[in-house]
C-alpha cells in the first residue's frame, strides 16, 4: 500500500490547483456560515449531486481569502487504497501523518467524504471535537443510515447541510441562460434529464440517459443492494419501479404488500432506506388532527426527474411537474411542506413555524376550465379556514388563464 501522503496528496490543493467545476454559490455561502459556528458541517444528499467538489469549492473560496492550502485535508473514506477497517485509530493516524508533513497552523479544515463507510464516525467526530477546537469538520455522506436520531441529539455539534441536484434555476445559470430569457426548451430538458450536474454539462442525449442510468445502477448496488443482501436485489428495483410510476403520489406500505406482493415489513424497510439514501423524500399530510396526520399515508418524490424519466414510462408530466416543484419547495423551505384534503387534494402546504403561509395546486393546463375550477375550490375552501395564508395555481400549460387566485406557469414558478 502506498504512503498515506501520497494517497492524499492527488485529492488535496497542497501542492497544485484542483478541478473545482460551476461554482454552486449558495450552497458555498450557506455552508461558510455553518463553519463559523464551531460545528461540524455534515453535507447529506444523493450520490453524483456534486457534495465533493462543492467542498472544494468552499476550501478554495478559503485559500483565496487568504488560509493556507496546506491547511485543508480531504479524505476520501471509500478509496481502496486506505487501511481496512477504517477505526478511529486509523484516520487519527491519516491526520497525525498529514500534519507532521504540512506542519498546518491556525484552524485546520478537514473533510471526511462518505462517512457511511467509517463505522466510527460518530465516536470519531466527538473525539476530535473534544480535543481541539482547531478543527473544522466538513463530513458528506449519501447514506445516512440510522443517523438522523444522532444528530437530532447533538445539534449542539452537528449542522447538516443538504444537497441535491441543480435546481431550475442552477440549471439556467450553468447553461448561461437569465432567469427571465429562459424559455420551454430550457424547461424540457431539465424535466426529462434532471440536475446532476454531469448530466447537465453533456449535450448528447443519448450519452445524458447513459449517465443517468448508470448512476442508477452503481447507487442501487453501493447504498441499497449491500444493505438488504443481493437475495433482495429484485425486490428492491421492483419497489423503485412502483415507487417512480407513482412519484407525487400518496403510496401506503399496505398498497406495496398487496401490489407487489413484499411483506409490510419488508417494503417499510425499503422505503426507510430509499429516504436515507436519499434516493426519496416523503411529503407527509398536513391537518391539526393528530389522527388524520397518522390515517393519510405520505407522498413520496424521486430525487430527481431525471431518475423518473429514464426509469419509467408511466409516469405523467404532472407527477414530473410536481415533482420539480417539490424539490424547489424542499431546500427553499427546510422540507416544512406538506400535502392536505379540503373537498379535494391540495398538492402542497408550505408552512412556517407550524403555520401554513401558502397553498400550491398544480394542473396540466390553466386554459382547461374544469381543471381550473377544480384547482380553485380546494384553495377557496382551505383559505376559509386559513384566511391570511396565500394561495397559487402552477400550471404547465398557461396563456389566457383567468382566476381570482394567482395562476404561474410551471416556467414561471420555478424561476421565481
């Protein structure tokens, strides 16, 4: 095995300029400010939506304003090359060796990429936060299984940062395109293939489904398959399979067990582990009846539209269309949205401090009046009962539209 400086050495600006991509400035932003809190940053999000070089990002945005390079170590924990298993021991040695090479002085920044392949991490963090303050910890992981109850236990040390693919608007400042001079093409293509960010750079569409479906296959296989067994492996592309043609849709385990024919059990474990692995969120029912709350079984939405589109052929450009607004909602908002039913279902309920502040319905074409009309008396009817909330209509298709409620194009709406 190869000296651990060497190892290193190729994923770190010590001695050269590394590939730092588009700059994502508001993650880069966003995550500057959590490391002026003293601790530890934790970037959660699917696989290929860019957490590592958005690291570098930060790490260079630093050496820029005037920190050291050789300040900054970066420790990819899913390099073969690494002494197996990864303990505690091991990666205080990795540190010990970078700092008696580098000789950093001042606040030391190090990263930890994927930290679901370091059993210890948690004993690891809580270690080398106890013992200097010197560090800055930056972990990123696409798998946080069995996690989320850690860190709500110790926000006092832990700020998590989500990550995901470009949004719409990310999407048009890659392709140089001004918000206001984007136009259907611009939307088209974002809604079949998604915001990965490799995705997004490549202009041949047919190498663009190739990416997506081999991220697919490499994720199933890292996150999902290893965790389940490979006697599962069919059960869990049947469930994503289920899971994509109903994305937007409210889905009970009880329907997956009768559909699919998978224990409850078994399918309650798949989606857990679709939700840690950041392949799904779920869209939980707003009502103040704690019984409603628990009787409404959650919508869940694929990551990104590009998963949906290359991997199932049933799924409606309205469920493709919610499901974009979904995720523009989720980081704008801390994932406080919810769905609700007054005479029909109102797709999204955007709350904040428990409060609801805006109702979303989302249609197919604003110029259908049965549509329209539709959409305009489940908001009439929850606006009764939440008068100083606001309410919407996003529709795909928009021109001569009228309501008294606000009617955006899904255009429209997402370059807000």
């Amino acid at each position: 095995m190869k000296k651990i400086n060497e190892i290193l050495e190729a994923s770190n600006f010590w001695n050269k300029d590394l590939f730092i991509g588009n700059p994502r400035s508001q993650h880069i932003n966003e995550i500057l400010e959590l490391l002026k809190l003293n601790k530890c940053v934790v970037l959660s999000g699917p696989r290929y939506s860019g957490k590592s070089i958005i690291v570098r990002q930060v790490f260079k945005t630093l050496i820029d304003s005037g920190v050291p390079n050789v300040n900054f170590l970066h420790i990819n924990l899913e390099d073969p090359r690494l002494e197996k298993p990864l303990t505690t021991k091991v990666i205080f040695e990795i540190i010990k060796s970078y700092e008696a090479k580098l000789n950093p002085k001042g606040e030391i920044y190090i990263t930890l990429d994927e930290i679901q392949s370091f059993p210890d991490w948690q004993k690891f963090t809580k270690t080398i936060l106890q013992r200097s303050t010197s560090y800055k910890l930056i972990l990123t992981t696409s798998s946080m299984l069995d996690s989320s109850r850690f860190f709500e236990k110790n926000q006092d040390k832990f700020s998590e940062h989500k990550i995901g693919p470009l949004s719409f608007m990310e999407f048009l400042d890659w392709k140089e395109v001004k918000s206001f001079h984007a136009t259907e093409n611009e939307l088209t293509e974002y809604l079949k293939f998604g915001g990965f960010p490799k995705v997004v750079l490549e202009s041949n569409l047919d190498i663009k489904e190739e990416i997506l479906l081999g991220y697919y296959q490499r994720t199933i296989e890292r996150d999902l398959a290893l965790a389940f067994g490979i006697r599962s492996y069919n059960d869990i592309n049947r469930l994503i399979d289920f899971v994509m043609s109903h994305t937007s849709e409210s889905i009970s385990t009880y329907e997956i067990e009768k559909t699919l024919k998978i224990l409850n059990v078994t399918a309650r474990n798949f989606i857990k582990n679709l939700k840690d692995c950041h392949l799904v969120s779920e869209l939980s029912f707003f009502s103040e009846s704690a019984k409603q709350r628990i009787y409404n079984p959650e919508k869940l939405f694929i990551c990104d539209t590009g998963f949906v589109n290359i991997m199932s052929d049933q799924v409606s450009n309205l469920s493709v269309a919610r499901s974009a607004i979904f995720e523009k909602l989720k980081y704008l908002n801390n994932n406080k949205i919810y769905y609700t039913r007054v005479k029909s279902e109102i797709d999204f309920v955007v709350c904040e401090d428990g409060e609801p502040v805006d109702f979303i319905n989302v249609i197919e074409d604003a110029d259908d009046l049965t549509q329209l009309a539709a959409a305009s008396k489940s908001l009439k009817a929850i606006l009764k009962k939440y008068p100083k909330s606001s309410a919407m209509i996003v529709a795909i298709r928009k021109e001569e539209a009228n309501s008294e409620l606000r009617i955006l194009s899904l255009l429209e709406f997402l370059t807000l």
